[in-house]
C-alpha cells in the first residue's frame, strides 16, 4: 500500500506541475523581460527589488519560493530556454 500512495503522490504532483506550467511559463517570460528592463536602467537585482512594490515583492516570492511551484519552475524555464 505504501509504494501506490507514493505514486499516487508523485503523480498527482506531476499532473499539478503539468497543469501549472502555461502559468508559470508565463511568469518565467515576464521575468526575463524585467531582466532586460533591469539591465538597461543599470541596477543591480537588490537594488531592482528593492525598488519594487512590497505586493511584487511578495507575488515574486510566492512564486519563486513554493514547493508547489518548483516542478512547473523547472519546466518552463527549461521550455523558455529551449523556445529561447
């Protein structure tokens, strides 16, 4: 029992990261066009962020930093990278 609760896990996250990745795809396009804008004003990422609204701050920390979001990170930067 304890083999097929562990697949069913590690599925269901597959399937989640699957369902999240348009989205997160998106996130990872926008992101890389902030970079470019970042490069052009010649500021430092900290300096960038710290220039941010504290409701960016946080959508880019919720983003970035929630395991529910890693495998669909992982993917669409490969995806960005691989279309890029």
């Amino acid at each position: 029992m304890g083999i097929y609760a562990t697949l069913g896990i590690i599925g269901a996250y597959l399937l989640l990261s699957l369902v999240l990745l348009p989205v997160q795809y998106k996130y990872v396009k926008h992101l890389k066009e902030e970079d470019k804008k970042r490069q052009e004003l010649g500021l430092s990422q900290g300096e960038y962020y710290d220039k941010m609204s504290f409701e960016n701050q946080e959508l880019h920390y919720n983003a970035q930093g929630n395991i529910l979001f890693i495998g669909a990170n992982l993917m669409a930067t490969l995806l960005y990278k691989w279309k890029h």
